[in-house]
C-alpha cells in the first residue's frame, strides 16, 4: 500500500516501510527541537508528529485531538462570524 500524507493542497509520498516512516518522523521531531538554527525549524515538529501518527498510536492520538479541537475551533468563529457551516 502506497502510504501518502496529504497536507492541505501539498501531499508527499511516505516510506513504504514502517521503520523508516519513524526514522523520517523522528528526525523531523529532532530538527524540529533544534529549530532556533538556520533552515531547521519548528514547523517540523507537527510534520514529525503526522509522519509518526501512521505507526505510533500515541501519536495518532494526539493528532485526532489537535484535529478535534481545530475543527471546533474553526466552527466556533464561524458562527461567532455568522456564517454557515459548510456541510
């Protein structure tokens, strides 16, 4: 199975396996800790969470609560804004 992780508009291709999925996800986490240098940076710390979030079930628990909470998020402004939630 072709793993793929889709961001937004931008999708990317995963390792098909699962030990170098955590590596990827792992070294993400780790530039990420290091961000304050040039070109790493903290945005690679959620990417690193994603990436592990296909193996690691703790991940993939904190993903779909951040993921929860944004949507909920999202509702409450937009009704505060006063419009409709899309269906």
């Amino acid at each position: 199975m072709d793993k793929r992780l889709t961001l937004g508009r931008f999708t990317m291709r995963l390792p098909r396996s699962r030990s170098g999925r955590i590596a990827l996800g792992s070294g993400l986490l780790a530039g990420g800790a290091l961000g304050f240098l040039p070109v790493l940076g903290f945005w690679m710390i959620p990417l690193g969470l994603v990436v592990l979030s296909h193996d690691v079930a703790a991940a993939r628990r904190l993903r779909r609560k951040s993921q929860v909470w944004w949507q909920r998020r999202h509702a409450r402004k937009a009704a505060k804004r006063g419009d409709l939630p899309e269906s």
